[in-house]
C-alpha cells in the first residue's frame, strides 16, 4: 500500500488543476507538507542520521516493532509513514483515543490474513499510552509471531504508560523537539513550495516574522504550520508576512484553541511546568490562557489538585486541602469570581515548598509489584481466626506496636525478597524535613532494639 494511496491531494489521483486547488484548501498546511521521505525529512538526526540506530533498522528492513516517545509535532507519524513506504508495508493508522478491544481484534485478524498472503503490515498507533492493559495485551501474541510490526506514539515516558511486556518487545526511540532553524527552514519550504505548500500564493515573508513563529511553536512544527497557514489568510492582499502579521497569527491561534485536542495538552502541560518550577508568573499566564480558551474550570481545578499530590506532595501537604478548597469556592461561585480562587491556588503550589518523594515512592513501588505480586503476606502480618491458621503458623511472632516502647515493634512488614527495601524518600524540604527526621528516629529505635535482642 502507498503511503499516499487514496490521499486527496495525491498528483496520481488528481490530475485536473482546480480539483486539486479545492482539496488544498481542505488539507491542514501541516498535513500537506509531511514530508515523504527520510531526504524530506528535518530533524531527528540523532536517529535517523548516516549510522545511527533507525536508519540502520530502516535500511536493513528490520521487522522488530519500535516505540517513538516525544513531544507533539516532531515526527512520529511521518516517520512511521516513511517507514512504511520504504519498506513498501500496508499501513494501517490507529488512534488509541477511538479504538477498543473489538476494533483491535478485527484489525489483527485482518493483519493475519494479510501475513498468510505474505504480505507485512505496520500498525501505528497513535497515543498509545491512552491504551489500558487489556488493550496493550490484545497485541502481544501477533508482535511476538510477527504477523504486524507495531509501531506506537506516545507523549507520555513509556516505561509507565506502556506494559512491561509490550515494551520488552519494542525499541523505544526518544524524539526531539525541533530546534528553531530547522522550524524556519520547514516554513521556507513551505512558502515555497507550489505543489503542496503556499508557493502559488506569491507570498514572501521577513526572516524575523519566520523566527517569530518558529520560537513561538516550541520545537512544534505542527503548530509552526498551523500559525504559517493563518498568517497566509491575513496576507492575502498584502503578499507580504511581517512580524506584525505574524503577530496577529500568533494570537488567533490563541482563540483557536481546542479544549479537546492537542493545544489543550500543550497549554496544561506548560501550566504544570510552571508550578513544578515555582514560577507564579508564568503559572498565571498560562492559567489565563486556558480561562481565555474556554477550558472547563473544573477540569483545571482537578489538574491543580494533581498539582499539589505530584509535586508539593508532603512538603507541605495543606495544600491539597487548599486546592480543594479552591475548587469548592468556583463551584459556588462560578465564572468570573471563581476564576480567582483557582489563580489563587496555582501561586499558592508555585511558592510552596516541593518534593515529589511520595510520587516517586510509588512509582518504584509499581515497578516491584509488576516483578512480585504473587509474593506471598509474611505469616506474622496474617490474621488467625481459626486454630487451623493458628497451627499453620499464622500470626506468629506478630508484636502489636502500641504496647511496644516508642511505639515501634522490631518487624518486619515486607515480603521476605524485599525485605530492607527502601522507597519513600523524604526531602529536606517544607514539612518533609520533619518527616524525615522522624523516619531517622524509627530507624534509630529499630536498630536499638534489634542490638537488643
């Protein structure tokens, strides 16, 4: 299958001027231009460079499934696209966000059948991190037998979002936001090219305007093309794109935001960064832009209560309490004076002390339970209501820590193969600082007591 089989602005399949003239205007700028070939291609060179890893796996046709991790806007489509065409594999395009257990079924039988007739299918996956693990497990054995070669998307680290044993079987490539030159030399491009950029528009654009919206797109070039195309309808007449017209693009672009799509991802994402890095100002102006946006208050009220978990965590765990607070105050009441009260919990987590100690824990704790979850309780730990569980040893050598000094027993509460295992880290930060001296304390008592014993 062509990469370009059945696409509406395909020069194959269009032949007359005005019907392709007409599709154009239909097909997004940023679609138009993916480039079709690894020649084509800006960027990535780290990967796709002379010698490096997957233009190696690309030239000698390796069949192992891979996973692109990166920002939005780099390259992960197009480069399984490219993939595909080169090693002339029918394509099938998937989107995590609409699929479910019978759609992926149907298409690994179709792919089954395809692989009997000898032919290769490449399945991409678009945001396969929204998949759960029942979904992610549907496509294990047809990986293993080869009958598709997956390639997955994801914005998201794969080593949490993605199963262990899909990962296992994949090569994870890490992509790279684009710098700025290699935005502006895809704009360029863009400008002038007459078969699928803007060339036949006859505009001409300052190096600056260019630089503006290249800087503006934060290695996106997806929202680099976006802000180009818009800057084209503003300079219809003119025929020229200065920096104030790019400008003004930069700023429709704001109200063209998509509560649903990927600048809504983008704009939460920059919010969150911001609180991480204690940084109130640009907190509050990227808070602002999603009220602007017309993002659902509530939505932003659940993102901050992440917020104060993730990142302020204990280091000063009023605010959680806080957060709460703030979301109770819009719901009573509402948009606009409740606005202020999520504004005034976004600087409140920006100045607060943080560690993400807890969230780190936990994540270690995942890790270990993926490898030990069929460990068996410790006896000790386990509860004997009947004189069988007794005889079997259940609850014995338990000590109950309120009649113990301190308050502590000598015991250990883990399976046998993590015993001494260590997670929650605390940080010298906010209220953490005492946790962590009282964790040095149990630790003192413990080690006391078993010198003792």
């Amino acid at each position: 299958m062509s990469l370009f089989d059945n696409q509406p602005d395909s020069p194959a399949s269009l032949p007359q001027h005005s019907s392709r003239e007409s599709n154009r205007g239909r097909t997004p700028l940023a679609e138009r231009m993916r480039p079709r070939s690894l020649r084509e291609l800006v960027g990535q060179e780290h990967l796709v460079g002379p010698g490096k890893p997957l233009r190696v796996q690309i030239d000698h046709d390796d069949p192992s499934s891979m996973i692109f991790w990166g920002p939005p806007g780099v390259g992960k489509t197009t480069l399984a696209k490219i993939i595909a065409e080169t090693t002339q594999a029918s394509f099938i395009e998937f989107s995590a966000v609409l699929a479910g257990i019978k759609e992926i079924k149907q298409v690994m039988a179709d792919a089954a059948k395809a692989a009997e007739l000898h032919s290769r299918t490449i399945l991409f996956i678009d945001e396969i991190h929204r998949f759960n693990k029942a979904q992610q497990d549907a496509f294990l054995p047809y990986v293993e037998r080869g009958t598709i070669r997956l390639i997955g998307a994801t914005t998201e680290n794969p080593s949490f979002e993605v199963i262990s044993a899909l990962l296992s079987r994949c090569r994870v490539y890490v992509l790279e936001p684009l710098k700025e030159g290699q935005i502006v030399t895809l704009l360029s491009r863009a400008l002038e090219d007459k078969e699928r950029g803007l060339g036949a528009l006859g505009l001409t654009a300052d190096q600056d305007s260019l630089e503006l919206i290249a800087g503006y797109s934060s290695g996106d070039c997806r929202s680099a093309y976006n802000a180009l195309e818009v800057a084209a309808q503003l300079a219809a007449e003119s025929k020229q794109i200065t920096r104030e017209v790019a400008t003004e693009a930069l700023q429709q672009r704001v109200l063209m935001y998509d509560k649903t799509g990927e600048e809504h991802y983008n704009l939460i994402s920059a919010l969150h960064k911001s609180v991480r890095n204690s940084d109130p100002d640009a907190a509050l102006y990227w808070l602002g832009r999603m009220f602007a946006g017309g993002e659902d208050p509530l939505y932003l009220a659940r993102r901050i209560v992440r917020m104060a978990v993730e990142d302020i965590g204990l280091a000063a765990p009023e605010a959680m309490n806080l957060c709460l607070s703030a979301r109770d105050t819009y719901e009573f009441l509402g948009s606009p004076e409740g606005d202020l009260a999520l504004a005034e919990a976004v600087v409140y987590l920006c100045l607060a002390p943080k560690s993400n100690a807890v969230y780190t824990a936990y994540g270690a704790v995942k890790q270990d339970i993926e490898q030990t979850r069929q460990e068996p309780v410790p006896l000790h730990l386990r509860n004997a209501p009947t004189r069988l569980m007794k005889d079997l040893g259940y609850a014995k050598g338990y000590r109950y820590a309120h009649d113990e000094d301190d308050k502590v027993a000598d015991m250990d509460c883990l399976p046998d193969s993590l015993r001494g295992r260590s997670y929650y880290h605390p940080t010298q930060e906010g209220r953490e600082k005492q946790l962590a001296a009282r964790m040095e304390e149990i630790r003192r008592i413990r080690a006391s007591k078993r010198g003792t014993a």
